[in-house]
C-alpha cells in the first residue's frame, strides 16, 4: 500500500492505494475503473477520489517500448487490473507484459484482478486467458490472483460514467460524438 495514516477529520484510517488498469476497450476499461472505485469506497469513502490509477489500453502492449513502460507502472502498484470480453484470443505481448510485470515488482504484496465478460463464462477460450494469465502469475511470491466475472457498461452506461466523472471533477462535459479507440 502506499500510505495509511490518521483520518485527520475524525475515526479510522486513511487507506491510499495505487492501481494500474490494462484494458481491452473503452467499455472494459470503465468496468475496471467502477470495480476500483467499489474497492476504494468499501475501505474508505475518501480513499475514491484519492486513487488514479494508471490506464493502458492492451493494444499498445504490442510494441516492445511501450510492453516495459507498462510493466514498470504496474510493477509500482499495489493492484493491478486486466479486463477484457474474453471472446477473442488476446495478443501475446499479455503473457509478455506480465512476465515483465512479475519480474520487475516492487512490492512484496499485489493483487492482480482479472475481469472478464459474464457472457463468455466458462467457455474454452475465457478457461485458456485465464489459465494462460495464472501460469505466468502463479510464480510469484505475494501475487493474489482474482478473477470476476462482470459484463461491461453499455455505450449509454458508458457515457453516463463519463458524464457522472466529470460533474465530480468540476470539468466541463462535452457530449462525445463517436467513441474513439484510444479514448477511455
């Protein structure tokens, strides 16, 4: 963990974590964020707004340069997020990057969180990602594995999360025309 210290405004702890998020899409990498923000607020209703987790999108971890950057981002946090559909074979450079995330760690104890589509439950392809993501996370000392199951928001539900992240943060809300790729 990064940090626990007194609740200077009364009772109890303050938790703050780090997180880094890999992400398919755009739906799932909302889904990572609001299972963050639910973790974050069970521990601490401050501790939501006092995490930012660090977000790549899966599709960059083709290229070798931005497969180790990711890696030493997610080797700094204390949880760390993959969250695909599960209904399509992901690139190699997953294996890849999680080897290098295992072997560059810098914290005794991490939780990795896989999400996956509720769809795709128990079908060979989610049982291959995910044996696949257990073989190359099971060596590793003080590495929790999870796994959940959770379909991602919709393109309304999406908007809608956006809409809801920035009246909190104060900033001005533009509706989006077409969701990008590269957006989150």
């Amino acid at each position: 963990m990064k940090h626990t210290e007194p609740n200077k405004g009364g009772g109890g702890t303050q938790v703050g974590l780090t997180a880094f998020i890999l992400y398919e899409d755009k739906p799932t990498g909302l889904r990572a964020k609001a299972v963050l923000d639910s973790i974050l607020h069970r521990l601490d209703a401050d501790a939501a707004g006092a995490c930012s987790p660090e977000l790549w999108r899966l599709d960059l971890l083709d290229q070798p340069s931005l497969r180790n950057a990711a890696s030493r981002a997610a080797a700094k946090a204390d949880l760390g997020f993959v969250s695909l559909h599960g209904n399509r074979v992901p690139s190699p450079a997953i294996i890849d990057w999680l080897c290098l995330w295992s072997q560059g760690r810098k914290r005794s104890h991490q939780a990795l969180v896989i999400l996956l589509d509720k769809a795709h439950c128990g079908t060979l392809l989610v049982e291959e990602i995910l044996y696949g993501l257990n073989c190359a996370a099971a060596t590793q000392k003080g590495l929790a594995v999870f796994r959940h199951f959770l379909d991602p928001p919709n393109d309304r539900e999406c908007r809608t999360q956006i809409a809801s992240a920035a009246a909190l943060s104060g900033a001005a809300i533009t509706a989006p025309s077409a969701p990008k790729a590269t957006q989150l």
